[in-house]
C-alpha cells in the first residue's frame, strides 16, 4: 500500500551520497515546516530542480509517498512551485518514476 501526501515546506539544503562501493546513490533533503527540521530521502529528480536559484532557502511544494511494503520508508517524489496545492491544482513537478 501507498500513501500519498502534499505539504508545503522549506527547503534549507540538500545531500547527495554514495554506497562505499559507489554502486547506489541517495539523495536527501533538510526541509523545515511549522519549526520542525529534518532531513527526508528525494528523487534525483527533485533532488536536481530544488536550491537551483542560487538561494540557500527556499519554499516548496512538495508530494511525498509513505510505501508500506517490504522495505518501509517515506520518500519526497514531486517538488513544484509554492502555491501549486492553492485551489487543488497538481503541483507543477518532476517525477521519480515507478521503482525508484
């Protein structure tokens, strides 16, 4: 089962990293939202469209799915514009694609 949710959300940084045998990539995000921090596992594709203006912070929309099957985990999968869930339009985004 999946679970999708939209939030909005700053976003104050981001992280690439590789497996020690350089095979796997991962790629997160530092977001803020309502004062609370964390850092949250991203597409590449988001990963490449967030902190492109040359500012260190900036507002996003975001999509994220929860996946609730053999390996459980919460993943940021579409980034678009601020103000993109106003009025219940889709976010304008990329997409991580399926079985990433």
């Amino acid at each position: 089962m999946n679970i999708e949710t939209k939030f909005n959300a700053m976003c104050v940084g981001k992280n690439e990293s590789k497996t020690s045998d350089g095979k796997a990539t991962f790629y997160t995000l530092a977001i803020v939202q309502n004062g609370q921090a964390g850092n949250i596992a991203c597409s590449q594709d988001v990963f490449d469209r967030v902190l492109t203006s040359g500012q260190q912070i900036e507002v996003y929309d975001f999509t994220g799915v929860y996946r609730d099957g053999q390996y459980k985990n919460f993943k940021i999968t579409h980034a678009g514009e601020a103000g993109s869930l106003i009025g219940g339009g889709a976010p304008q985004s990329t997409s991580a694609g399926k079985g990433k």
